[in-house]
C-alpha cells in the first residue's frame, strides 16, 4: 500500500508565550489548513495580549542544529520565515537557505510587534535585505516594515504601489504590502510579481482581535504554495482565510489587549 504524503511547511520564527502569534500561530495555520508543519525557533518571547515583556535570542548555532536536523530527515515544501530578531541568525538562515537550494520562501519581515515592541535588531534590516529579501518566493511586509525597508513613510495606495515596485528590484519575486495601517475603512493589500499585479480590497472588520494576522496570513501563504497553487492565488485564499479568522475570532475575548485571530474557525 502506497503511503500518502504531507504537505510539509517548515516556520523559522520566535515563539510567543501568549500564542496569538509567532511559531504558535504558524503550525495552527499550517494544521488547519491541512499541513505537516514543522519549527526552527529564532528567540522566546515573553509575552501576552498588552504587551512584550522580555526577549530571549536562541543562539546561531542551535537555530542552524534546528534546520538540519529538520531538512536532513523530513524535508519541506515551503518556509514561512518571521522573526529572526539578530543579523547572525539571518546569516545562518540565508547560508541553510542557499544549502539546500529551497524554494517556495515567504519572508514575513517581523520588526514591530502589534503592541509596538521591537522584534528585529536594527543593524540586522541590512542583513535581511541583502542575504534573505533576493532568496525569497514572497515577502509580505506591513505598511511600517516596508517603510523601514524604503527609509520613507508611505501612506497611501499610490505609496505602496511605488514602494512595492522597489521592493521588487530588491530581489523577491513578488511583494505583498499589507495595508492594514492605512487610514481607510477598507484592509486593501497590493500584491506585485513579475507578472502582474493585484489589488486586494476587502471591508476591514472591527476588532481588538488582529493578534498575529501578519504570522497568520505568510503562514497561509506558504501553505498554499506547498499545495501547488501558483502565488496570486495563493494570495487571494490567504486572504480569505485570514478574514474568515478574524471575524470569528471578534466573537471571543481573551486576555485584556489585543487577542488572537480564530485560526480553526472552519472548525467551529
């Protein structure tokens, strides 16, 4: 009898005590949408809804034990990369990366967690530009990440179809900025590849809930592309599941700041 396989989705990230994001949100995402996932841990975050209290980077090396032991045996399909918090792990990271010739990359540049507390070392933006940003399938930054990544503000949709045209030429093979941040009623991402380019407009739905919708949907992402959808429309179910989360998770109310998305709300 012929075993089935996995579809394998491998997160290289930070964990979050409070598990509304980070590795925690990615192998819930993985799970439900019907993947194997697997983690390589980049620091331990001491962490709730309100707040980040304390950081703890995870050596090189161990981050670099962690990848091997994982690629050697079981494998991936796709790697959803979040928080990596130091420019030796990005080095690490990029060297594996290059190793085993990996494809299907999402590069969710983590810097600024949702209460406002640094995650990514500062020296280590040019490290990430330069060794990881030209190895990625897909980057997914936020409108203040991709305003680090420029060194300008961008505030509107003409903003962000110009800064996603420069983030192209940084290597990626396609850009996602997230517009979350924009001051509208609507949550509208603007994806860009080589191919074309898309407008995702959606209604933007009220809630405290919005923890880790960043890990959430470059989680959703590399899903997909570990199932073989092509990336617009990887893209596109992403975003869908994603707003499917976070309307259900607006029914529930945990903690007293920003609570989780409801990853298996298909579940439910």
């Amino acid at each position: 009898m012929t075993k089935k396989l996995y579809h394998r989705v491998l997160t290289i990230a930070g964990s979050d005590s409070g598990s509304g994001a980070g590795i925690q949100a990615d192998l819930k995402t993985f799970s439900a949408l019907g993947c194997f996932g697997m983690s390589a841990i980049t620091a331990l975050t001491a962490q709730n809804t309100r707040e980040v209290r304390a950081i703890e980077s995870i050596s090189p090396s161990f981050v670099e034990h962690q990848l091997e032991a994982v690629l050697e045996d079981i494998g991936v399909d796709a790697i959803k990369i979040g928080m990596l918090f130091s420019s030796e792990i990005i080095h690490v990271v990029a060297k594996i990366l290059k190793k085993y010739n990996l494809k299907n990359i999402v590069l969710d540049p983590v810097m600024i967690a949702k209460s406002g507390d640094s995650l990514l070392k500062q020296e280590a933006t040019d490290a990430l530009v330069k060794n990881l940003i030209p190895l990625s399938h897909l980057i997914t930054p936020n409108l203040p990440e991709a305003s680090v990544l420029l060194g300008r503000p961008i505030k509107t949709k003409e903003e962000m179809e110009e800064a996603a045209t420069d983030l192209l030429r940084l290597g990626s093979n396609a850009v996602l900025i997230k517009g979350g941040h924009l001051t509208l009623n609507d949550s509208s991402d603007f994806l860009l590849t080589k191919r074309k380019k898309i407008w995702l407009d959606q209604e933007r739905i009220e809630t405290p809930n919005a923890h880790g919708t960043g890990c959430t949907l470059s989680s959703a992402i590399a899903a997909h592309l570990a199932k073989n959808y092509e990336i617009e429309e990887a893209v596109i179910l992403s975003k869908q599941y994603l707003s499917a989360a976070l309307k259900k998770g607006s029914e529930f109310q945990i903690g007293k700041g920003h609570g989780p998305v409801h990853h298996f709300h298909h579940w439910w």
